[in-house]
C-alpha cells in the first residue's frame, strides 16, 4: 500500500486547497527573498499540474511563529509577489486565510488561477488544530493536497484537520520528500555515509542510532561533537555541552563498533574567546588543546581534510547540520567546505532541511545535490522511522493500481 497522490485523484476544473510550507527566512529581507527561495521553487511542480488541470488553486501556509495573532513582518504578500516571478501568471494574494474577504477571492477565480491565503498561524486555530478553523478551510476547496514535508510532523488544522474533511492526497514535492529520503535508508548505493552537525544532541540522538543501524561512515560535527569529544574524555573548554546525553553517547559509540561503522570526529577544532563575530581571538588547535575560557567554533583544517577524503569514498551520502557557527563568516570553512565536497560527489546526496538546507542554498549549490529537503525537525522525525501525522492522515491505495 502507499500514499494517494495528486495523480491519482480528480483535480480537473476542482477548487484545490494546497498546503505548503512557504515559511521562508523572511528576517533576510524581503529584497534578498529571491535567494532563499528553495521552498518556493520545489512547491512549482504541483502548481503547474494543477495549473494543466484547470483547477482553481487555493494556496496556504504559516510563516515564523505569530502566536495566533496577526504579525505585520509576517504576511505571505512577499511570497506572493515572488511565486509571481516564478510561474507564468501572476500569484493573488488575500490578507485572510479565512471568512468572508477569503470566500469571496476564492468565488471570483477563474480556471487555473491562483491564490495564496494569509498566515494561517495568524489564527490559534491553526496550531491548536480547531476543528471549526479546519472546517472553515477546508469549505474554500473541493480537494485538499498536502504538500508541505516541512509541517507533516505538525498535527495542526491544516495538515490532519482539512484531510479528514476533504478528499485529499499528497502533492510531488510531499512525494520526492518520501522517495529520497526513503531510498537513502533503505536501499543506498554503498559505502553510504552521514554527516550529523548542529547544535543539539538530545534532538539528534534518534537519529544517529537509526543511522549507525544502517551507514557505513558516519561523520560528526558541529556541537554535536563537542559532546562527543566529552564523552570521549576531551577537555573542551567553555563549549556547551550535554551532560544528560553522555552514557547514552557512549552507547552509540560502542553499537558503532558492534556494527563495524566508522566514525569520524574531530581531531582539530577552530577555537575563539567569544560567541560573536568578529571574535576578538581565533586559533586552530587540536581537539587536545582547547584551554579553559574558548570555545570551540568550527571543525579544524585537518579535520576538514579528513572528512573530505572519506566522504569522497561514499556513493551515498545524508546531511543534517552544519559543523560550526556558520552564521559568522570565520567559522563557515567547515560548513562550505563539506558543502562543496557534497557538490563534486558523483553519487547521491541528500541534504537535510533547515539550517542546512540555508547553508547549501547560500552557497548557490542547490541544483548541484541529488535532494535538498524542505523539512526540518520533519526530515529528523522521518529518519528516526517516526510516522508523520501530516502523511499517515493521508489515503492509501493499493500500489498496483
């Protein structure tokens, strides 16, 4: 069995209510919106079809966290204006998601328009998932496709409320999402490869034991790896670390040798005196000689050298997280660096989501990687092998038909 999905459901000449995820870095500056607009960018296939079906296309989303109220800085007009430059007609735009202005947009629209709904979070419906706001979405649609991989670990309105209203299935981009990142578990060319970086180990610990399960190498930056330094007996400085992860880190560490995977920490580390930029005082040492007062900000150059050469080894690679405060341009080496390996590997490379997905879509290499997922803490919780309630809700069919 699997998942319905946008061909297998009639959308011709239908009012379709699509959910995607548009919650861009809109802190960046509405002006700068055109180089962080990956999600936008995967949402145009689905749009497209459903543009050839002369359906009427009724998008929707949340941006940042408004807390059920309406947030000026976060009205979805500037995602509009930039769908707009990226599809072959122009994107309307109502400043309701629901109620009467929205009714009344959706009733005048003709075959193959499209129109994108404000902040849906701007409504406490949305996230308490009000069954009274799902139904108030889901009487603007006749059909609901979910498409947005980056909230199906929510159960909010929008992603379980209006599926259990509407006839729905999943969209290409919610479909990609489950295909990659599938593949990449169960069927990955060998030697396969992780990188795990970011800040905090307690949100990764499912994944790395889902991982060690199943890679050949696995590759750790990042805060993620100062606590496995601790763990491994380091003196790390003033670097943050988790202390309640510690006994579980070196249970990892010995199913990673149980499982004959081989993992890669630092052996040197760029250090500074301050969490800011420009630090006042940078060194690269080895990862014996972090003094008291420093802290470790970025994977050392030897470090870099070593990953790269391994990592050039893999046909299959996953990326979660960058390997230091990337924010700051003196400590990006790593985070560019692994990136750029990424981009040269022939084999499959599969980015995940969040800061990540920033990073790689920063440096412009995008287009170079096999798949940059959309999905955050939603790409970590399908890793971990979790089901996603924004998926599940979904329709199944039988995959022979």
């Amino acid at each position: 069995m699997t998942k319905r999905t946008l061909m297998d459901i009639n959308v011709q000449q239908q009012r379709v209510l699509v959910r995607m995820d548009y919650n861009i870095p809109i802190e960046a500056g509405t002006e700068r919106l055109i180089a962080y607009d990956h999600r936008l960018r995967a949402s145009l296939p689905t749009i497209s079809y459903l543009m050839g079906s002369r359906s009427k296309i009724i998008l929707c989303s949340h941006l940042g966290r408004p807390n059920g109220t309406v947030d000026e800085d976060l009205r979805l007009s500037s995602v509009a204006h930039r769908l707009s430059a990226l599809l072959p007609r122009p994107v309307q735009y109502v400043d309701e998601c629901i109620g009467p202005k929205a009714e009344q947009a959706v009733k005048h629209m003709s075959e193959s328009e499209i129109l994108l709904l404000e902040n849906l979070r701007f409504n406490p419906g949305e996230e308490s998932n009000s069954a009274e706001f799902a139904q108030s979405l889901a009487s603007l649609a006749d059909v609901f496709i979910m498409d947005a991989f980056g909230v199906a670990h929510r159960s909010h309105a929008s992603t379980v409320g209006v599926p259990s209203i509407l006839p729905s299935a999943s969209g290409f981009l919610l479909q990609r999402e489950i295909a990659h990142l599938g593949q990449g578990l169960t069927s990955p060319q060998r030697p396969f490869g992780a990188i795990i970086g970011g800040s905090k180990v307690s949100d990764k610990i499912k994944v790395v034991e889902t991982l060690i399960n199943n890679v050949d190498m696995l590759f750790i930056g990042g805060s993620m790896a100062t606590t496995f330094m601790h763990a491994k007996g380091y003196s790390v400085g003033s670097s943050g670390i988790e202390t309640d992860c510690l006994d579980t880190i070196k249970s990892l560490l010995n199913l990673a040798k149980k499982n004959n995977v081989s993992i890669y920490l630092p052996t040197d580390v760029v250090i500074a005196e301050m969490v800011r930029s420009p630090a006042q005082h940078t060194q690269n040492v080895p990862i014996e000689e972090v003094p008291k007062g420093w802290s470790i900000m970025d994977i050392g150059r030897r470090t870099i050298d070593i990953f790269k050469e391994h990592i050039l080894e893999c046909r299959t690679i996953m990326w979660n997280g960058p390997m230091g405060v990337f924010e700051f341009p003196q400590f990006s080496e790593g985070t560019s660096v692994i990136a750029q390996t990424l981009a040269s590997l022939p084999g499959t490379t599969l980015v995940g989501g969040g800061s990540t997905a920033e990073a790689v879509e920063q440096m412009g290499l995008v287009d170079r990687m096999t798949h940059v997922s959309t999905g955050g803490g939603a790409s970590l919780e399908f890793l971990e092998g979790k089901m996603l309630p924004g998926i599940d809700i979904l329709p199944e069919i039988d995959i022979e038909h």
